[in-house]
C-alpha cells in the first residue's frame, strides 16, 4: 500500500531525501496515496465467491478486519494482489490503482451465477499515508486516536464533521497509517498535519523505505509469471480456508516442503546495476535484481536491491556477483543502523 512512482526509480542521494527518510524512520512524514485504487464487492455471495478468488481466509474476515491477498490463474501464477476489508455490506479490494484496468475483468470473468457485483470506486476516496514512530502522536495533535487500532484494521470515525475511514497499515519497519475520505476533507486534513510541523515524503523517500522494509512491488517485484511461495510473501496464504482459484499449485508446492527460488534482499558492492540485471555464482546465473536503489541515511549511504535467486545459491554460500559489483544477502527489513547487516534465515519462506 504505497505510493505509485516509476518502477525502479533512480533514488537520489539528495539531503531532501536523506531527511524525509529520517523523518518516516525516526519521527513522522506523510504523503499522498494517488496511486491507490479501491474495488467495491456487493452482493449475497460476496464472501463465498472472494473467498474462492483469493489466497487468504477471505470468509473469515469480521467487520473491520482486513488481510493480504494474492489473486492466482489456474496454474497458480500471481495475476494481481491486494487488501481485503470486510464491511457490514460489503467487502473492498485496495490495490494499486494501475492494477483496477485488468483486475477487474479478470475477477468478472468468474462471476457465473454467482449473486456479486464489482465496481470501482477509487474516485469517491482519496487518501493519505502518515508514516513512522510519532505517527500516532501526529494525528492525535488533529484530533484521531489510532491507539487501539489493530493491524489492518478499518475504522471509520467523525473528523470536523465528515466521514474518515482509518487503517492500520502493514509495515514491517514501521508503525503507517492510511486515512480515507472524500477529496475535499483530506485537503483539509492534510493541510492540518502539515501545520503540525509534519514531514512531506516524496515518492523517493517512500521508495528507498520500500527496499529498506523489503516489501515487494506487484509488476515491478511481483510478476504474473511468479508463484505465491516463490515472493516469500506468506502473510497472503492461507492454507485452511478450502478451495480457491489456483490453490492445487499452491498446496503441490507446500507438501514438497519448497520452491527453487526466492524473493531476497541484497546489499550492493560495486557499481549501482540497472533492474533486471542478472545474478550469477560459480559461473552460473542464479538469479535476477527487480529493484535497485541507493538508500540516503543520515550517515551513510547504503546499495540496496529486490530480487530473486536460486535456493541452492543461498544454501550454498558462494559469492553471488553482477557485472560490476557484489551482492551480499541480507535480511528485512534492513536495520539502517547496521553497518554490517546479518545474512537472512536459511529457511527464506518465513522471514516474512
């Protein structure tokens, strides 16, 4: 859930951006969520019906709660992904809006004789995003308490006299929130955080704490080639809600115990590469880079890349090489204040 910018964008070393980092890891920032789209699913079979498109427990969902989803074909290759919150009357999809053109009629084509009706409704909300540890004191200084709030969870409450719908978004790093509500009352809200002495987080700030949390990007990271286990993404299976759409695939892998490659995190050695440059070890290509930047901390600067890579290559511990450079596998989120970050699990499939 962030931000839509340019994949792969080219992160400058700036002090601009270097200090909107800082702000969002040690303080707060807040930023616009243009590039994030919302799907509305109506109707009696809402639940049942999502339930069989989705990878996570999507029928269990009780009011308010929300949770990660992969969307499969029949072979189980990932064809979009997104949050699902439950209401009272309905269930809503947020994606990135780039995805609400192709996911929508791939999600159509299986409504049969099926009581649901999908719709977008990305134009009736906008949002923002505030992020970091005094996220929480920020927004109590205009008036919203988020202090019960529970991850991924949905709250609509009064501000200044119109609707907002709070959520307590995923971070591994930390601590985001996202607040909804007609174009006009953001305007408003945003101008009263900004009163508050709050950062602005530029999409290159938001970018570079991508890559620090590790949290993979549909299209750019996460491919319609890619399978659910192959991203490490586990917080969007669900291995006892029953049958859905690609979920033989998906339970085939888990009884073999893994797959061949794996999303990782790299630090960089060497020149900055370019995204999709390929990995090798021993003479042999290992893997791709689907992200690449470098990361503005306060004291250093820091190379850091997305990808995927044999297993093997990783069990193995051989020095894994781009042309140019080095890269060395590191756990996430990245500590920005490691100087020598720890190799990640060798069981990769649960360090997210």
């Amino acid at each position: 859930m962030t931000s839509a910018i340019h994949p792969n964008v080219d992160i400058s070393a700036s002090a601009e951006t270097s200090l909107q980092l800082s702000a969002m890891l040690h303080r707060a920032a807040i930023s616009r969520l243009d590039g994030t789209g919302w799907i509305q699913v109506t109707g009696g079979d809402r639940a049942r019906w999502l339930n069989g498109m989705a990878t996570n427990a999507v029928q269990q969902l009780t009011d308010g709660a929300g949770a990660y989803n992969f969307f499969l074909n029949a072979q189980g290759r990932i064809q979009g992904d997104g949050y699902i919150f439950a209401q009272t009357d309905a269930l809503l999809i947020e994606t990135q809006s780039s995805q609400i053109a192709t996911l929508i009629p791939y999600l159509d084509h299986y409504i049969i004789m099926d009581d649901v009706e999908l719709k977008d409704i990305s134009a009736t909300w906008s949002g923002l995003n505030v992020i970091g540890p005094s996220a929480a004191s920020l927004l109590a200084q205009t008036g919203l308490s988020v202090a019960e709030l529970k991850p991924l969870e949905m709250r609509e409450i009064a501000w200044n006299g119109a609707k907002l719908t709070l959520i307590q978004a995923h971070s591994p790093l930390v601590p985001r929130y996202e607040l909804w509500a007609d174009p006009a009352t953001i305007d408003a809200l945003f101008q009263s955080l900004q009163t508050t002495g709050a950062t602005l987080a530029s999409p290159e700030s938001l970018e570079s704490l991508r890559l620090l949390e590790g949290t993979p990007r549909y299209s750019v990271d996460i491919r319609d080639r890619d399978l659910p286990q192959e991203t490490s993404q586990t917080r969007a299976l669900h291995f006892a809600k029953g049958c859905y759409l690609g979920q033989e695939i998906v339970e085939r892998i888990r009884s073999r115990g893994n797959v061949h490659r794996t999303f990782q995190a790299f630090r960089l050695e060497g020149n900055l590469p370019v995204a999709g440059t390929n990995l090798e070890a021993a003479g042999k290509q290992v893997g791709e880079l689907t992200s690449v930047a470098t990361i503005p901390l306060e004291q250093r600067q820091v190379q850091l890349a997305l990808g995927y890579i044999r297993r093997e290559a990783l069990d193995r511990g051989e020095p894994i090489t781009y042309p140019g450079g080095t890269a060395v596998p590191t756990a996430t989120p990245f500590d920005p204040g490691e100087t020598n970050p720890p190799p990640p699990t060798s069981d990769s499939s649960e360090r997210k």
